[in-house]
C-alpha cells in the first residue's frame, strides 16, 4: 500500500503554488506509506542548459568544492545549488554524460536522482511532511508535478528505493502495487543496455517505459504495452517534460481517483487528498478506467486517453 499525488497545471497562475498544493495532496497520504517520501517538481526550462539532481548521505563531505572540481572536467559554466542532502548541477546539456562519469570517479557516493532540463526528484526515507519540510517543496514553483509515499513491500527502506524514478530525460514514474515479473524483466533490460541501478520493482517499470519511447514507441503507446508486458497490480502515474500520464492495469485493484478543472488535472490514491485544492467542488471528478491510458500535455491536446484492446 502506498500513496500517489499527481497534479497537472492548465492554469500559469497557479504555478508558483505547485510546490505547497503538491505537498499538502501528499501529507494526506502519509498514512498509505510511512517509510519514504519523494516529490518530482517540472519547472522553467534554460535552453541549452541541463539539470542533475543528485544525492548525498554525507553532503557536507560530498558537495564540497564539488562545483569547483567539476568545472576542471566539465566544459562550459557549472552552477550548483545545495538543498540539505541533495544539490541540482546545471550545466550545459551536452555536457551531462560527461558529468555523470566524472561525478562517479571524484564521488563515488553520491547518486543520481534525475536529469532533464526542467525535472527536479526530491527523496528521502521519512514522512511526507518532514522530506517535503528539508527540501524546501512548498516554495517551488512549476508547471506539474507527482509525488509518493511509500510502504515497502519488494525492496529495502533506503533513499534509493523511494519513488519517483528517473529513467529517461525529464520523464519519472510513481508507481502503487507489486510487479511480479520484474526479476526477467530487469535482466532482460539490462541485456538491452537499459542502465537500471536498484533492485525496485518500480524502477523497472520506469525503465520499461523508457525503453519502449527509445525505440519509437509515444508514451501513450509505452503505457499500453505495459498492460501485456508487465505482470502484477499497478496504478502508474508518469511525469514527462509537457505533462503526465496514468494508467492503471486491467483488474484495477489499487485505488485511484482524478479531477479536472479549468485550471489543473489532479490524482490522488483517495478522493482525500484533493479536498483542498481551489474549485474541487466544481471539478468533474471520476475513478480512472482499468487498462485505459490516460495523458494530458501542454504542447498537444488538453486531454487524451486511449482504451486499451
């Protein structure tokens, strides 16, 4: 049992409250999943530039001199910015594979939480409302976000085994239920050159997703192939650079429930945790379809789903 939150914004003037909308959504959720908590944020894209957020157990150790020590390696302008046990690099966009092997050689310990130009993840072990107090959530503006809370049920209570995943470039996934087949999968993948650095479930699906839109496939398309590929329960909620999906698998036993408006698309795992968004009482409000991919952009459609065979 886990928790998910996922909001969609239509409306430009609500973006500077994404951050404390999302966090509140998640707080209710605590009860659903007490032993980590993470929060992906998508906000203003600088063209040409890129983002990598990345995490440190002993930061005042690991983010020393680090933006001095990659500026050595790294061409063009490094910048960083430290949020308690983890800290946002941007740097130019070509320049992102060439960070991420310098960063494993000059620290070894830190790790990678997402990358993208406007895609920043936020996770630690702990409640909702304390991960969310440390990183600052309530303050951050954007343009959508998800989020998780997590019980867990397939791998160990560690930073790196909480939710969201980041896969693919500005593209990360939340996921409520078990993959039975992720084993296979995961060695299957790996095979394929799909980098996958935990032994979570979730991770997996997120690399299934990625891997799928690599090799043609939309997202919409990834998302339902994942209903013949993958095995177990599941309620997905996918964040990519212009919007998010859902998609829930064909028994649908995980609870799920979503609102629109005029102005914001909003998930929850229960109706509760989108009582206090504005105008909830006039949202169209309704239960997400099993086998049916749902997924609104803000560079396409406003909204568009798609019914599985």
């Amino acid at each position: 049992m886990c928790g998910i939150v996922g909001l969609f914004l239509k409306d430009a003037t609500l973006e500077p409250q994404l951050g404390d909308m999302l966090t509140d959504m998640l707080i209710t959720m605590t009860d659903r999943g007490p032993d980590s908590a993470g929060i992906a944020i998508y906000g203003d894209e600088s063209k040409g530039n890129a983002r990598l957020t990345v995490q440190s157990n002993t930061p005042n150790v690991d983010f020393n001199k680090l933006d001095s020590d990659l500026s050595e390696r790294v061409q063009g302008k490094v910048s960083i910015t430290l949020k308690d046990t983890h800290a946002v690099i941007t740097l130019q966009a070509d320049q992102v594979a060439s960070a991420r092997e310098i960063l494993s050689e000059i620290r070894p310990d830190v790790r990678v939480m997402s990358h993208g130009s406007t895609l920043e993840i936020y996770k630690e072990v702990g409640l909702p409302k304390n991960v969310a107090d440390r990183f600052d959530i309530r303050k951050m503006s954007g343009t959508h976000g998800i989020g998780h809370t997590r019980m867990a049920t397939e791998s160990a209570v560690t930073t790196m085994g909480a939710h969201p995943f980041n896969t693919g470039i500005d593209q990360c996934l939340v996921h409520n239920g078990s993959l039975s087949n992720h084993n296979s999968l995961r060695r299957k993948l790996r095979r394929l050159g799909v980098h996958i650095e935990t032994e979570n479930d979730t991770e997996v699906g997120a690399a299934y997703l990625t891997w799928k839109m690599q090799t043609g496939s939309t997202l919409g398309e990834a998302l339902t192939s994942s209903l013949d590929d993958l095995d177990g329960f599941f309620t997905f909620v996918v964040g990519t650079k212009d919007g998010f999906g859902v998609v829930r698998d064909p028994i649908a036993c995980k609870p799920a429930v979503m609102a629109e408006t005029d102005q914001y698309v909003a998930f929850g795992s229960e109706y509760r945790a989108l009582v206090n968004l504005p105008g909830i009482e006039d949202a169209k409000v309704w239960e997400p379809e099993p086998a049916t991919v749902y997924f609104w952009s803000h560079n396409a459609a406003p909204t568009a789903q798609e019914k599985a065979a």
